[in-house]
C-alpha cells in the first residue's frame, strides 16, 4: 500500500464507523425513512433530474464523513482538471477529454496530447471538434435531403453500425432512448460480435442497395470490427456495389480506415484522448445518431450532456448530484459491503442504460492498482446488472427481497414519449400503474414486513436511491449519460484509480491471437496437428475442426 | 437452524475443509489446469452436452466431497419425486410438473394436484398434455397453410406475445434462439412491461389487420399483462377488429382468459403445478414458438429437454452434467465465497440466455427459509449476469481480470447457423475468431500473468466452466434450457429450499395496489390531496400527477 491510500485517510476511517453504527437494529430502513425531513434532507435537484438517496442506508454523520471524504481527495478539482485537458489517464499518457465533445462554450480547451508530451505546448482542440460537428451535421442533412443517394441514385434507408464494445453499446443505448424520435427514414442496425450469425442476421434483414455501413474503430484494427468488414466486403461485391459509395468511417486520422488509398464515402476523426466507453458524444455515436434521428436532435442530446458536465464541475459537493451518487456507490461497496449493484430503468426506452453503464463502470473501475502502481486496499468496482421494470419485479427480484440483499438504482420517468394511450385499468393508465410499481418497490425493499410464516417475511432495510427525469427528450438522456460519466470518474478519483486505461483486457486478446494463428495454420495446412502438450487446448481446437464436441 | 439444515452434515463440513485447502498457492488454478487427465477427470458428455469444469478450482478430494453431499441430500431421487408428480412444491402445495410437458413416455404422470390434496387420489396428466400439443400443432398448422385468416380473409402476419416474466423471457429466449429457423412468414414481437411506450413502440410496427395477440397469464389476473390486453382491445376496436377474431390466451382452465361469456379465437391451458419460469415447454412457450417456427421444430425444441430430463434423473450423480454443475454453482457460492455469476454465451443467438436465466436461478433461488421454515444458514441464490461473447470481453471483462472475481460459464457452440460465410481474416473465419476467443478467456482467466508493471499484472485463479453445443438446433436449445432447470432446482434440493414459490414478489405488489388505489382516486377526483403524513410516498405522486420531478 501507498501513502496515498484512500483507506489511510482519517476520512476513510471516520466514514468506516459510521457504516458500523449502520448496522445497529435502530438504524433499519424502516426508521429511517420515517424520520421529518429526510427526503429534504437526501435528495437533490440538478441540470434537469431530481436524485433522491433517502433510501440509502445512511444517516447525517455518515453523508457528512463521505463529503469529507470526497473534500478531502480534492475530487472535484480533479473533475475540472479532466475537463481542462490535464493528463488524467496517466498510464496511456492521455487528457480525457469526452466532455470537449460536448463543449459549445467559446473557451479554448488546451490539451498536450500525445506526440506531445515531451514538452509544455498544448493546442486547442475545440476548432477541430467543431469542425467534426459541422460535418456530422452536413453529411447526415445530405443523407436525408437525398444529396448523397447511392451509386443507382436511391436515397438510403438502413444504417448498420460496425464496432463493438465502447464504439457500440453507448450508442444503441442512445438510440434505443430517443427511438421515439427517429423520423428521418433510416432504420439503424448493429453488428458489433464477430459471431458470424451475427452478420448472417443483419445481411438477411437490410436491403443491400440502399444499407450504409458505418465502420467504428479508433485504430481500425479491432479484430472483430476488421473481420466484419471483411463480410461486408465480400457481401457488397456479391450485389455490385463499392466500398466507396456504402461505407463511412469513424476512426483515428491516419488509420488504415482514413486511407485515400482505400476510398470510403466519407471518414470521421476520432480522438486518442477519448476512450471507448466515453466516446457516446463523439463522431463515434454523433454519426449513426445524426443518421437516425437527425442532427438537431443529436446536438439536444449533446447540450444536456454539457449541462450534466458544468453542474458537476461547480455545483458544492453536498449539492452535486453524480459526486453524492459515487459517493454512496462507495458507500455501499467498501463500507456496507454489498459486491453488486442493479439498475433498473423504469421505462422501456432505457433498456440498454444496464448494459451500457455495466460497460461503462465496470471497465472503469474494475481495476487493483492505484494511479502509483500500488495495489488497491480496498475492493474498487460493483457488479453492475438490471433489466427494465417492471419486468425485473417478474424475473428476479425476488432475490432482491428475500435473498442476497444488492443497492438497486431505480430510473423514473415523469412523462412517457406514447402519452396519448389513457385507456385506464382499476382506475390507473398504464403510466400510473408503472409508477405505483416503481414507487412500491423501493418502499418494500426499505420497510421490509413481518409475518407469523417465515416463507412470507421480509427482512427490509435493503437500500435504493431513485433517480427521476422530466421525459425522454434528447437533452434529458444526455444529461442521464453525462451523469454516469461523472459519476463513474467521481469514484475513480476517491479510489485513487485510473478510469480511463483497460489493461485487463489486453491478456485474452494476446492469448486469443496465438490460438487464431494456430487455427490458421491448421486452415493452411489441413495435415497440421494440434500440439497435445495442452490438452484442454488440443480438446476445443479438436471439437472447432471436427465440429462436434 | 433446524436439524435439517444441509449445514450441519457432515459431508458440508468436509467440503468446507476442501475449501481452505484450495487458497493455497500450490492450488492456483495455473497449476491445476497442467496435471494430467486435468480435462480427462474434470469434464463430461451428456444429453449432447460437452460440460468442462477443468478449470474450477477444485480437484479430487473437492470433486468427491460434493459428490458426497448431492448422495448425502438424495436430489436426484428428489429430482425423479418432481417428474413423478409429487408435491415439491410443498409452500403452495403443487406438484412441479414442467417435466411431464416434454414428456413423449407412454407413461403415465400420476398427480393429485390442488383441489384434490386431501386425499390420496392421483390422476394421469399426461393425456391432457398430449391433448394440448394436439391443439397446438393444429392451431399453428391451421394458421400457416390459411385454414385460419382475419375476418377480411387475410393470413395472419405477426404476432404478439402479451405476458411478463415467466410468460415471456423463456419464450424469448428460446424464439432468438432458434430464429434462423422461423420460415413460417409469421413475426413475432413481446408486449410484457406496463410501460405505455412499449405498447406504443410495438403499435406503430405491427399491421393492425393482420396481428395475433397471444396473451399468456396462468391466472388472468396479472396488473401488467391485463393493462396491455386493455390497450390492445382500445386498438382493435379503432381499427374495426375483434378480440374474437385476433386474440389467443393461454391460461387457466376456467379463469377469465377461457370465459365463453367473453369469445377469443382460441384459448390453451396452462396448469398450476408448473410455474411460469419453468413453462417454455408448456402451452406458454409452445403456442408462440409454434407459430413462429413451426409446431415441428417446437416438438423438436421439447424432445431435446426430454432427453436432458432422463439423463438429471437417471445418470449417476457423478457423471451427471446439470447436478455436477449444481454442485460447483454452490461450491462457488458458498465454499468459495463468490456473490455473482456471469453467464457468456459465445453466440449471438443465446443473447437472450442470461436474462432467461437470471429470472430462472434468481427467483427459484433468491430464498432465506428452508422447507421447513426455519431460516437457511448460508447464503442461497448468485446474482447471474451476462452478455454475449465477444462483446462481454469489450465490455465488463476488464473487471474479470482484473477487478472484483466472479465465476463464469462459458458457453460454445461448435457449428453456426450462418456457416456459409467462409470468408477469413487474419487466415481464420469470423466462427473460429469466436471460437479462438471463446478458448483464449478461460485460459486468461484460470492462468493470468506477471508484469513488472503493476497495472499489466494478472491475478488468475479464476474460474470458469465451459459448455458446448453442436449446434443451434431446436434439440439443443431444449437441452440446454432443461439443463439449466435440471441445475436450479438440484442446487434448491441441496440448500433444501423451494425453488417453486415466490413469496418474495408479493410485497411490492401488495404495495403497488395501494399506491394505485391512491392514484386512481385522484384521477376520479382531482381535488384530492395525497395524504402527507409520508412525505416519499407524496413527493412521488406530486411528480406524477404534476409531470415534473
């Protein structure tokens, strides 16, 4: 352990006897909430969304050691630091600098950036991502308009976006929030696994003739992106048409898919100071979101995402929403020691926001060494997993009641985008009666009820907070991103972690390579045998060219 | 505790034993996976199944402590009780019958069954359930080749699912999985959360005149299920369209669903003595599936999970795959200590697996009180999560690696659907890029890696299973469905819990109908005042009832 070790803080310590006193039967729920002034007391307002932590398993003391806590990892400061273009992510020698992409403020953000980083010059980036912005903006009017139409002169009418992990699941989650909003006659697809079932359903669904593919890759050598391709390739020459004419690509400048050797339609800059997972607000999910549902609507989404940022980077630290959300995250994690966490949108739309912010959090934060190498002390990442309510009541919170007890996130949403159904059953619109299950299920996780048959008693005190937006407009589902970000990095910091690196990732990919290079020796030479010095290996390469197991 | 607790056997204490043993150094997983026959001794075949656990941390003495707790416990005695129709299902005194729906036996499933529990009196089940598939197959063969049409004589086109949990994510699951198969021209979609914009999104895709409705609810009485039929019957009379001529249920015999006073096109029955998570092989999932694909395939889906059935019940516990991998879930769980467990199917078809699964494990599972009510002694119940591989690896796995550990099952399959794509990158195919993914996780993951860098560091020693298909054949989707009950309701018989009921889901709806209550009574009369003795419960109606938080 370091001297820098969060759990060396007095403020870790004090917080650490609080959770203590949490566990004393007159601190239950069921007290708790029934105490004046404890809503007014744990929820808050800002940029938009109402956040509301009175179920949480806290009291005055203890937000006030957190507080101090995050006071006293200069948390904040940090944030700002990051939106300035400070090199956050130390270990990739990189700014981090998602929030510029949703800059519309005239000032200046300077970033050394890498090839840069020998010296103290820095540039503004802003020229450049407003001139991506601007090309977004014209190539999706010029989509729509019918000023770019394909080779035989047909306007297009899919949109498949190729890439996986950060260059896909922020941006279905996106557009499957604003899907409401989609009018501008594309359909959007996604082919991110290189499971080859994968391409084989997308090519049955799209027309062929009037499908853009929309190629995502920061170095354009992603191995699943790449083999993707490499079908489209082959599909778009089995129906005549050319690369030059059916696919755009989002990549690094200079990548081997910003080659004019290898003409496309169009190519977009990405930036190396954004990663993956953050990059929602990029040309990454600015040009398949400007495709679907149009520019205007795109840039709404940026503009709440912006209003998230600013609210983060100077509300006070009592008052900031996603600040006060990692802080109870770390809460519940360290302190309470609950190892997962659901997260259950009470809205249709939001089916995606789990598998999103599981990316987002988990990839983050799932990490063991600190900023200085040293190992973490503490546990540093929850298990992140929900599906919509209320169809997880139905599934599995049963659990959530009776079982192993897991801090859920609950989402609301005060206005439906399909409000015009008012057909009522026992007295209520479908709207109402997801409320009143919202509503419900927090209450019965905190209270908790007795009963003379065991099978039939619940234990309670199970902590939630609630998290309420206005509707599903663009600017609401950008402040909800921007909030997870921040929220996300706010933990970061207190852990002393870098959120921005993904080292973890990098042993399977090496090791997948030497088996794919053994595969493919075996494909060059049918005669090669699998070398039985591993069995376990020589076992599943056997049942691949066999094909059975 | 009770003195039936599973704790205070003997054979749990060994176990336990086995369990300290396995923290040592020497036992790290990169060791254990070099010895000879690891693969030999730790794997098997089955029902078409390939089930690897070679690289879960155990080893023989492990292996065979377990082994001696399911013959300590008797589960698959109680396992062959269940498909004989006793009452296991003891809380709500039913059989759990869903066995008998994939049985092609000629024999008889004798049952007493509710209404006829007072007495010894049993009755054979099985010819109504062969009366039922009879139904099935005519129904959907009847509406594939015309026979049945839409009052205007038009063929039915789409249609839609209506039910919630398990009246919907064992369909769907089982629908995406075996999709390369639908060629009957029929669509199928599911309307299950109360959320009016899944209605309003379902809606604007389907053809009005041309829509079946299948609403499945074994009590029709389900708040959400009832609300969707609701706004389905204003959507049917705006288009001039009939409930008789458009909408099937699937319910109780006799409940409101199978009213004459209320004419449908058809009505199926569904039986109390199988629970709705179980119930894919039953009328719930057959009535869709068969529509949707074909009643061939569907009989072909049900006589896969037959087969894994006979082998649960009569293969010996130590070369039994669902009881074996029973035995390493609780090992996992409570010997070990993992909370969680990721579910990654290698295959874009099983997207739809985990969800399935999660309400199949969470709900039998997610208990706190033994049969005989006393509460249980150890934690019952993972939290199951997961994605489809590779996305899962571009997404959450840097936590695996490197983060907070959790078990993981693996699942591959060794052909396609898609199997003519051949094109290769890097000289291999997309299916054996997958593939070489598939192998190179579970072996990154049980090894790991030193690095003088700290953050390149891989602890390893973490666990893994790993399960093949041949393929995605409607046989194999069956038998991994009924290997996954077969294993739920094993690991329940050792925890000696009821993995039937669901008691847990009860004060949340409870709540839920007083809270409506309310809201009803202010939609009635809007000059109510919400009662503000509870300021939470107030706060909320105040942003329903003023559209904003």
């Amino acid at each position: 352990m370091t001297k820098n070790a969060v759990t060396l803080l007095p403020e870790w310590t004090n917080a650490g006897m609080d959770a203590g006193r949490m566990g004393l039967g007159e601190n239950h729920l069921k007290h708790l909430i029934r105490l004046p002034d404890r809503l007014k007391k744990f929820s808050r307002r800002g940029a938009g969304i109402f956040y509301d932590f009175s179920r949480q398993r806290l009291d005055d003391e203890c937000f006030r050691s957190l507080i101090n806590l995050a006071q006293a990892r200069g948390i904040r400061q940090r944030f700002r630091d990051m939106m300035a273009g400070e090199i956050v992510n130390t270990t990739e020698n990189r700014a981090a600098l998602h929030t510029a992409t949703r800059s519309f403020s005239d000032d200046p953000v300077m970033t050394a950036g890498p090839g840069n980083t020998g010296g103290t010059a820095r540039t503004d980036i802003m020229p450049e991502i407003r001139r991506i912005r601007a090309e977004i903006r014209n190539f999706s009017a010029d989509v729509h308009n019918g000023n770019i139409r394909t080779a035989a002169g047909k306007q297009f009418t899919d949109a498949v976006v190729i890439g996986i992990g950060g260059s896909y699941l922020g941006t279905e989650f996106a557009a499957t929030a604003l899907a409401c909003w989609a009018d501008k006659g594309i359909r959007l697809h996604f082919l991110s696994n290189v499971d080859i079932d994968n391409f084989g359903a997308i090519v049955r669904t799209v027309p062929a003739d009037t499908t853009l593919w929309i190629v995502i890759s920061k170095s354009y050598t992603t191995a699943e992106t790449l083999a993707n391709l490499n079908q489209v390739r082959g599909f778009l020459a089995e129906n005549g048409l050319e690369e030059k004419n059916h696919v755009v690509t989002v990549t690094s400048k200079g990548s081997p898919g910003d080659d004019p050797a290898n003409p496309v339609l169009r190519s977009f800059h990405m930036f190396d100071f954004i990663g993956g997972r953050y990059s929602v607000t990029s040309a990454v999910g600015g040009v398949p979101l400007a495709l679907y549902l149009g520019y205007d609507q795109f840039e709404r989404f940026l503009k709440g995402a912006e209003e998230m940022d600013n609210h983060a980077a100077t509300a006070p630290d009592a008052e900031n929403l996603p600040l006060i959300a990692a802080l109870v995250s770390i809460w519940n994690n360290n302190f309470l020691g609950y190892p997962a966490q659901g997260l259950i949108p009470y809205a249709s739309a939001l089916s995606k926001l789990p598998a999103h912010i599981q990316q987002l959090s988990m990839e983050s934060n799932g990490k063991s060494v600190t900023l200085d190498g040293s190992a973490l002390a503490v546990s540093s990442g929850s298990i992140i997993f929900g599906e919509p309510g209320t169809n997880a009541q139905h599934s599995f919170f049963q659990l959530a009641h009776q079982g192993r007890p897991f801090p859920i996130e609950f989402i609301g949403v005060a206005t439906p985008c399909y409000d015009t159904y008012t057909r009522t059953s026992k007295g209520v619109t479908n709207h109402q009666e997801l409320w009143a299950n919202l509503m419900a299920q927090a209450q019965a996780l905190a209270e908790g009820k007795t009963d003379d048959n065991p099978a039939k008693c619940f234990t309670g005190n199970r902590p939630s907070s609630t998290l309420i937006l206005q509707d599903l407009s663009p600017e609401n589902i950008g402040r909800l991103l921007a909030f997870y970000e921040a929220k996300t990095v706010f933990e970061a910091f207190i852990w002393g972690i870098n959120p921005f690196d993904q080292y973890g990732v990098e042993l399977g990919k090496t090791m997948a390579g030497d088996i794919r290079n053994e595969i493919a020796e075996k494909n060059k030479n049918p005669g090669y045998q699998f070398d039985n010095r591993d069995p376990i290996r020589k076992c599943y390469l056997d049942i691949l060219f066999d094909k059975k197991p």
